[in-house]
C-alpha cells in the first residue's frame, strides 16, 4: 500500500481549522524509503542518482511539505539500506536532521538484525525501532532485548492480527 503523506497533511490541516487540533499536540512519524522499497509506477521523492544523504534531505523536504509542518516527531528508515556503509549514511543524515531540530525522535523499521542496531547505536542512539511482531520472527526477542536494554521505543504490529485479517 502506498503512503499518502499528502493527504495526511490535509487532515492534518482540517483538524486544525475545524476543531482547534493544534499539529503540536499530535504524534507525528513518517519514513525515508531507499530505492529498493520505492514503487516504480509513482514519482520518486528524490533523485535515485543522488548521494545517500541527498536522497534522505530530499525525501524529508518532500515529506514536510506533504504533510504541511516544519518538523517531525519521529523520522525512521523504512529499512536498512542494501550495504551497511549505505545504511549508516543515512543514519548519520537523520542524526543532522535531529541536530537541526526538524525531527525529534530517530529510528529504523524492519530490522530484525541486532548486529544492525549495534552499528547504528555506535553512530547515534537508536530511539525507534518498528518491526513486524509474529511467530515467524520469534517475536522479535533478540531486537525487543535490545530495545529494553538501550531505552529505544519499539513500535509493532501483531502479524497474526494482519494474517487473519486476510482470511476474512
């Protein structure tokens, strides 16, 4: 299913005209998608050809404006990207965004790697992490013990919730 952060931004905005809902009392988190994850039939929110770094700035600018705010609450990586070297490229960008204080919270979804959220904390405290909790994972222990240990919020949602949803 494809994000529509654009029509996030106008809810976001009647909310706020109709019923006094100010953008500072909600919870505000979207993603940096790499290319891998991107559907192909859309417009890309960045030049492909682009450095990692310029991908993430371009895709955040996008983002802010869609969604008609200055800054966010949370800004993740959908996913690691396809070599470590990529990844922490784009960590050390949302690490700048936060230092500039246009995001709040950091985080990566998908990552079921341990090793990963090791290399990240190295660079920056990992403060999110969203993953898929099923039994298929094994609910996610080894990632859910990381997260304890290091005070970083986790983020799911129950895969056998979504599985049987399908069966209906």
């Amino acid at each position: 299913m494809r994000s529509r952060e654009d029509l996030v931004g106008e809810a976001l905005s009647e909310l706020e005209e109709k019923h006094n809902i100010k953008r500072q009392s909600l919870f505000l988190q979207t993603k940096f998608t790499s290319i891998g994850g991107q559907d192909a039939s859309q417009p890309l929110p960045y030049d492909p050809e682009a450095t990692v770094a310029d991908q993430v700035h371009a895709s955040f600018k996008t983002s802010l404006k869609n969604l008609r705010t200055t800054y966010l609450d949370s800004y993740i990586l959908h996913s690691p990207l396809p070599t470590i070297e990529r990844t922490l490229e784009a960590w050390k960008t949302l690490g700048q965004l936060q230092d500039e204080g246009k995001v709040k919270l950091i985080g990566v979804s998908n990552t079921y790697d341990v090793a990963i959220l090791e290399a990240l904390a190295r660079v920056r405290k990992v403060q999110v992490v969203q993953n898929r909790w099923y039994e298929g994972n094994g609910w996610d222990k080894a990632v859910r013990k990381f997260c304890k240990a290091n005070g970083v919020i986790y983020q799911s949602v129950l895969e056998s919730i979504r599985a049987q949803d399908r069966h209906i």
